[in-house]
C-alpha cells in the first residue's frame, strides 16, 4: 500500500496510478484467456449446431475405448457362468456399485453434524498507516502473526440432524436396492439372450435335420424317376421340399447369428465374439410348477428391489418431514476462538515494540425464527406432500407386481401345456414320417404323402424347441418377477 505521508491529494493520485496496470492485465485475461469465452448458441433454428467444442469432444469420445475382456472361445458356458462373468464386467453393476459408495459416503456427511468443528487458522498482517494525533498526522506501522483454533458446535436442535440422518440413511438403501435391481435386471437380460440363443441353435439344428430328410425324399424321388417308378412331378415336389428346407435352414443360421451377438453384447462383450454355450437338449426342462400362485406373491412382494426402495423413500419422506418440523424450534450454537499472537509496533521513527500472549474467546449463542414469511409452513407442506406421494407411488407399485406375477404365473403354466403338447406333437409326427416312408417305400403311399409327412415333421421339431425354450424363458420371466434371481437360496431350490 502506498504511505500516507503525501496528504490526501497525493495518496490518490498514486491510488490512480497504480490503478492501471492491474485493469490493462485483467482487461487482457478476459480478452485472450480462452476458458473465461463463453461458448456461443447454435446461430440459427434451421441448421444442425456444429463448432469447435463439439469437434473436442468427439475427439476426446474417440480416445475414450470401450472397456472389454476375453472369453475362453473353446469352454462350453452355462448359464450360471455367463451370469458371473456378467456381473463381473458389466459397467452397469460397477456404477451402481459406485452410487452405493456415494450415498454412503453422504451418510458420513449427515452424521458428522453431531460432532464439532475445529478449523486452525493463521493470521498475519503488515499495516501501516497514518494516525491523526493533535494537528499533525503520525506514521504508524504494525505486523501481527495470530495463529488460532476456532471451535463451532451445534449443541441442541428438535430433530434436524436426526431428519438429515434418516434421509441420507433411506438414500443409502435405496441405491443398494437399486444396485440389487441392476443385478435382478442383468441377470434377466443374460438369461433372457441366453434361451433366446438356445432356441435358435436348436432351430437350426432342427432345419439341418430337416434339410437332410428333405434331401433324402428328393434323392429316393430322383432314383424312383430314372427307374421310371415315379412322374417327374412327384420329383419336383420334393425338389421343392428341398428348396423350402434350405430357405428355411438360412434364416435360422441369420437368427443364430443374431442371438449370439445380442448375448455377447449383454455381457459387455463385442457382438462378433464366439463362444460356446449348452445345448438346449443338456438342460433339465421343469415338469411342473413348484409354488402356488399366492406363494410367488408373497415373494414378489417380499423381495422386488423397487418394492422395497419405494418403503424406503417413504422413510426418507419421513425424515424431510421431520427436518422441515425442526425448523420450528430454537437451536443452540457453541463457538470459541484460542490462539497466540505476535505484534510488533512502531510509531514514526520511534523506537518499535515486540508484544506477545494469549488470546480465546467462547460463546453461545440460541437462534430462533420467529418469522420468515410462511416458507417454514410451505416446507412442511411439501415434505407432508412428498411423503403421500411415496404411499401412492408404494401402492401402485404393489398393484403393478401383482400384475406382472400374475401374467408371467400364467405364462409359465401355459408353457408347461404347450411344451408337453409339442413333445407328443414331434413324437406322433417322427412316427407318421416313418410310416409315411415305409409305406411309401412298399408303393402303399404317394411321394405327396411323403413330403406332407415331412414338412408336418420339421413343423413338429421347430414347435418342440420353441416350446422347450419358451418354457425355459417362462421361468426366468416367473424368478425375474418375483425377485428370486438375486435370492441364493431361492435359485437353488427354483428351477
């Protein structure tokens, strides 16, 4: 600072001129430092946005490599082990996980009202000014060191830390259920990919199948015509046969294809990665349901994440309620201030003086509100409102489960009669093919018959596979909706 010896006239002519370096500088870092420019808005309605920033960050997109990890291209996987691999690389359990860790963290931060702060400070200071004594101005300098320990601590509220722990403690468990949700979710997903790939194996194994009666048809029609037993109609139509059987064979390759890449990029894996999986005639097909239809609601209702995170916002409305109350009553505050300090003082060409010693100062202090204009009234309303809101929002939770366990219940049963529908079904069909060819072979059937026999054959395996599998989607559909996916205990006595 510059000395007061000057009179007042002087000291601010030096004021001024010191002014202006320190405007030119900052006039220059708000000029050419780019991070203090604003980025602008599109320039018009018409026309897509597209500048510098986006260019960055496209740029910094494009550095940015998708995490991945290596599957063992020769093991045969179950489901149970894709279902861990999952769950061990899929981003989407990481960051859950991540906002568990934050909302537990936010429960430190609530409980840490209870406790004081102490904050250590340190203050030093070189002054020098002019002290008007009698009819003459005197140069005063002093320097001050004052390092201090300041004490702030919360004593009594009604209620509103406790509020602020019960929120943050109904935050913690709602991101852990959703962190179970996401895991109930992927596991759906995976074994979701999982029977949709094995019904399309199966499909496919069962066009190859197909493919090769038809070619075999074909073939007998073929020698029966050279050796003039058969018209050259009876040969088209199993040429026929064959075509459709090959058409239908190269869908089903294109749908395995499909299902393969829908599996590998559920598990965080890129959509060409090969692996291999069970084939869905090694995998034990359920005969029967294993509880009641009321019994699998009371599950649902016991262990749905969504269910349970919604009980828990009520509690954390709960808590909102009682913090907004708490704002009706007085709150006692302590604060207190120890420390030392070292001056040292000197006036005008005097000799100067060290000092030194001991400095505190405490205090309490009660704060009350008495008025602010309604706001503590339209805060409890709001948290009263939000706290109904979180009951309606649990009820209709509640009554939308229902519904979902109901229909996958419903599901699950009707599979149970198609798939073993469809098992008769292929068995009646296998046996009419044999029969069809035998009799055919003895000059007792048409070759008409023949094929009818072995397109109704084909129908009968792809309906058999869809059935098994369609079963197998059914029962994780029933332990998806009622939350027995991420019960340990549940999937291993649930099929």
């Amino acid at each position: 600072m510059p000395l007061r010896i000057e009179g007042r006239i002087g000291h601010r002519q030096t004021n001024m001129h010191s002014r202006w370096p320190i405007c030119l500088l900052l006039t220059a870092g708000v000029l050419f430092v780019p991070e203090l420019r604003a980025q602008k808005t599109p320039p018009t309605a018409n026309l897509p946005w597209h500048s510098k920033e986006e260019r960055e960050v496209a740029k910094q997109l494009a550095a940015d490599h998708q995490p991945s990890w290596i599957i063992d291209p020769e093991k045969i996987y179950t489901l149970p082990e894709l279902i861990d691999l999952a769950e061990l690389h899929n981003p989407e359990t990481q960051a859950a996980w991540q906002r568990a860790r934050v909302r537990a963290n936010e429960l430190g931060i609530a409980r840490s009202a209870y406790y004081p702060t102490i904050e250590a400070s340190v203050f030093a200071a070189s002054i020098r000014q002019a002290a008007l004594i009698g009819e003459f101005f005197h140069r005063q300098t002093f320097g001050l060191v004052s390092p201090t320990l300041h004490v702030e601590y919360l004593l009594f509220d009604v209620g509103g830390r406790s509020g602020g722990v019960d929120v943050a403690k109904a935050n913690l468990l709602i991101q852990n259920l959703e962190f179970n949700d996401t895991h109930r979710r992927l596991i759906y997903q995976i074994a979701s990919a999982y029977f949709q790939l094995l019904n399309a194996r199966g499909q496919r194994e069962a066009a190859e199948i197909s493919l090769k009666n038809a070619e075999t048809v074909e073939s007998d029609a073929e020698n029966r015509l050279k050796n003039g037993l058969a018209t050259r109609t009876d040969f088209l139509e199993a040429s026929a046969a064959k075509a459709q059987a090959d058409y239908d064979l190269q869908a089903t390759l294109g749908a395995e294809q499909i299902a393969q890449g829908q599996l590998a990029t559920s598990m965080g894996l890129p959509a060409d990665t090969q692996f291999n999986v069970q084939s869905i005639s090694d995998i034990a097909i359920p005969t029967s349901l294993a509880d009641s239809l009321s019994e699998e609601l009371e599950r649902a209702f016991c262990q749905r994440p969504e269910l349970l995170a919604d009980m828990a916002r009520i509690r954390g409305a709960q808590g909102e309620l009682k913090q907004a109350r708490s704002s009706y009553f007085p709150t006692i505050h302590f604060a207190g201030d120890g420390g030392l300090i070292r001056g040292y003082g000197q006036q005008d060409l005097l000799p100067g003086h060290y000092a030194e010693g001991e400095t505190w100062s405490a205090g309490m202090e009660l704060r009350w509100t008495i008025f602010d204009g309604a706001r503590r009234e339209k805060q409890v309303a709001a948290a009263q409102a939000k706290r109904s809101a979180a009951d309606a929002d649990l009820h209709a939770l509640r009554d939308q489960i229902e519904q979902e366990v109901f229909v996958s219940y419903t599901n699950m049963r009707t599979g149970l009669r198609q798939q073993q529908a469809a098992t008769a079904l292929l068995a009646a069909s296998t046996q009419s093919y044999e029969a069809a060819l035998q009799s055919y072979d003895l000059g007792l059937r048409s070759q008409l018959d023949v094929i009818s026999a072995q397109k109704n054959l084909a129908q009968a395996r792809s309906e058999d596979v869809a059935a098994r599998s369609g079963l197998l989607l059914d029962v994780a559909n029933l332990a998806f909706r009622t939350g027995d996916m991420i019960q340990i205990q549940a999937q291993a006595t649930k099929p």
